[in-house]
C-alpha cells in the first residue's frame, strides 16, 4: 500500500469504530462524501485490500506500444536522422505510419533514450565566482550608470563608474551619456591620477567593441580600444553584466547614497555634483575600500613617449589625392610637404581630430600642413542608442499656446437679446 492508501486506511478504521463520523473523514481525506462512501463499503467488504487501487501494478491504457517505440528509435538510429527533432520525426513517420503516436509521445520517448533535452531541463553554464585580483590595478572595470541622479531637480545624466577589482577603490564622474569623448577624457583623468592599469573591463557598449557586422574599417577597434592599445592596456568586454559584477553593485550603491547625498548638497547640475564628488569618493572609499592580497601596486607609470592629447583624440585614416588633396569632416584641405608632395600622392595618412574641433594630419609621424579649400556636404552624424535616448530624456517639449477664439460680426454672442429670440425664434 501507498502512503495515501495506508492514511486511508486509518481515517476509514476509525469511522467503522464509530469514533469519528463520515463526514469528517472526507474533510480530513480530502475527498467527496460519495466517494467516504464507497470507501467504507470497500473495506468492510474486503478489508484493506478494497482500498488498495485496481490500477496497482497495470500499464497505462494511454501507455506507448513497444513497438511504437522500436519504430521512433530505428528511425532516429539511423545515420541520416541522427540531428532530427520531435516535430520533424513525427512528421517522416506519420507518412509511413497512419494515425501514429503523438508530438508530445515522440518527444517523452526520446527524452527518455536521451535523444532529445527539454528546454526546462537542458544543462546550464554555471558561472563559478571569480577570485579577486591580487594588486591594485591589475584590473579595473568600468561601467556607465544612467540615472535620475538629481531626482528631476536636473537633467538625467550618467555616472561614469571606475572599480579596482582587487581593492574596490572608485573612480567616477558625471556626463552627460555615455560617448566617446567623454569615456576618453575620464580614462585620461584617471589615469594621470592613478597611472595605467593592465587591464580595462567593461561591457560590449560601442564605445568599447564594433558590434555591427560589416562596420569594420582599417583596424577594426574604437577609438577607446585604440587609445589603451597605445598605451599598453588590454581591454576585455564582459559577455553578461554578472561578470563584472563588482561595478555593478558599485552602481547600486552610487544610486542609493550618492543621490541622497547630492539631495542634501542641494544639487542640480552636472558640473556642481562632478566638483562634489572628490569629497564623497574620499569618504566612500575609506569606509568600502579592501586591502589587497599584495600592497604593491600594479599601476603602471606614464612613459616620455606618450603624448596624452594625441593619444585620448579621434584618429581616422584617409587617402591623399593624386593633387594631394583629401576630405575630412564635410571640408576639403589642401596639403602642403615643402618640396615633398610628390612622395604624398595616394598615399595612407591620419587624420587627428580633437575635441574642441581641431584637426591635424599625420604621416610617418609628423604633421602636414594642410589649408582647407572649401566646404563640401557633411555626411549624417552617426549617433549611438543611448547617446539619442539620453538627448531625448532630456528633451522639453515645446508648449504651443492656444489662439482665441474671435467670433464672427454676425455671431449671437453680439447680438442683443431681442434679436437672438428672433433668430432661435
């Protein structure tokens, strides 16, 4: 008997010695009255073998034929089946075999062989934890966090976030989206104040890694991956946001203290909260901080060779003409080498563009000098998702006033009032 079958047997055993009544002994079974009924009747008659099921011990009437099942597995033993699915299977047999089982009777036969694995219960990557790094600046990982920062006193905004993953220490500052040229100007920030880390951690945003197929062009890198290639730092892009989770968390921390904080400074503009935030990293840090495994620290000093403002720039490659001319930026420049021009013509050089508009021209590693000639039709600037949602966010719509209205001379409203009884008259 069944554990169920042997709590049957207790309750029915004691309605027979009347020591409670039938109708308790269904609320207490679950069950209907009828069915305390027949139970009763079934162990007085037989005893507790009348509550033992008919069923014990018999095949499904429902149940697949051992037939049906050599059929599915010859079928998908063969060479040329050997990556069919459920549906596709039932398919090729029902052709063969009238009115043959089930999709779903298909799919629990070869789950069964293990043929086939349930979406529920396919294996799943496990995502082991990562060990901290053993020295500061090993690695650092770095994320941008779009928030109400200033909880509508001012625009959304996004907090660029920079976390040690051995120590914890953050760096961060306020920007208005997450863009090239600010990523570019906080790394440089960072790193004239820390030095150069081995390794950059982000996510697979396009300031980071080329995410489009077919937008390669001449090295395949952004201009940030190209800038820490210059000075000597790796980049890695995390596939899930849980792999640097350190930064993430830290984001979650920044949205519950750092907006509280600023709400109290009394806050609202991106320039106010980026010179309050030395103040509130010093103290955040102190109280988040963790002493590595190893104190010596791995950041890296800058070198003599590295030219900050041409290295945190945006650097295209262009082709000069066979007149040595070229075109950058919906402008075209004339080049001038001083008695080399021949040497320049058709040839690979690079255009240095900076932010406040400045554009310089580079070939073997020196400037040309180059005179624009004459303004051409600027190609459509290419604006990334959150760049555009960021400008949207924080986009007012423009209020249109409604115009009076101006009735008519022959309207009813200048009438007198012994003409307008006339009028509806």
């Amino acid at each position: 008997m069944s554990m169920k079958e042997l709590d049957r047997l207790q309750i029915i055993e004691k309605v027979c010695k009347r020591e409670i009544k039938l109708n308790k002994a269904a609320k207490l079974l679950d069950i209907s009255m009828r069915q305390a009924i027949r139970l009763k009747k079934a162990y007085q008659k037989e005893g507790p073998k009348g509550l033992i099921s008919k069923k014990a011990g018999k095949s499904s009437n429902n149940r697949v034929s051992e037939e049906k099942v050599e059929i599915v597995l010859k079928f998908l033993n063969h060479e040329d089946h050997w990556d069919f699915g459920p549906l596709l299977t039932h398919e090729y047999l029902s052709k063969q075999y009238p009115n043959f089982i089930s999709i779903s009777s298909v799919r629990r036969v070869m789950i069964a062989y293990g043929l086939w694995k349930n979406r529920k219960t396919k294996s799943k990557k496990i995502y082991r934890l990562r060990e901290r790094k053993a020295q500061a600046g090993e690695m650092e990982e770095l994320d941008g966090s779009e928030h109400d920062w200033f909880e509508g006193r001012g625009p959304r905004c996004t907090l660029l976030v920079y976390v040690d993953d051995a120590t914890s220490e953050s760096f961060a500052k306020f920007a208005k989206s997450e863009n090239v040229w600010d990523y570019l100007n906080t790394t440089r920030e960072y790193i004239e104040k820390y030095g150069r880390p081995h390794t950059f951690y982000s996510d697979k945003h396009s300031v980071f890694r080329i995410n489009r197929e077919g937008a390669l062009k001449s090295t395949g890198k952004t201009q940030f991956a190209r800038a820490m290639e210059e000075l000597g730092i790796r980049t890695i892009c995390a596939n899930l946001p849980q792999a640097k989770g350190r930064v993430e968390r830290k984001n979650r921390d920044f949205q519950n203290r750092l907006v509280k904080a600023m709400r109290l400074a009394k806050i609202s503009t991106i320039e106010e909260a980026n010179a309050f935030l030395p103040t509130f990293l010093e103290a955040f840090n102190q109280k988040f901080k963790k002493l590595p495994r190893n104190p010596i620290n791995a950041h890296r000093p800058l070198l003599k060779t590295h030219d900050l403002d041409k290295i945190f720039c945006l650097k295209h490659a262009r082709r000069i003409s066979k007149n040595l001319t070229l075109q950058y930026g919906g402008t075209l420049y004339q080049i001038y080498a001083d008695g080399l021009e021949y040497t320049l013509r058709n040839q690979d050089i690079t255009v240095l563009e900076y932010q406040d508009g400045k554009v310089d021209f580079e070939h073997g590693g020196k400037l040309l000098k180059a005179i624009p000639y004459k303004e051409v039709a600027a190609p459509t600037e290419i604006v990334s998702s959150k760049e555009l949602l960021a400008s949207l966010a924080n986009k007012k719509k423009p209020t249109t006033k409604r115009k009076a209205y101006k009735p008519s001379r022959n309207h009813p409203w200048k009438q007198s009032a012994r003409r307008r009884a006339k009028l509806f008259s």
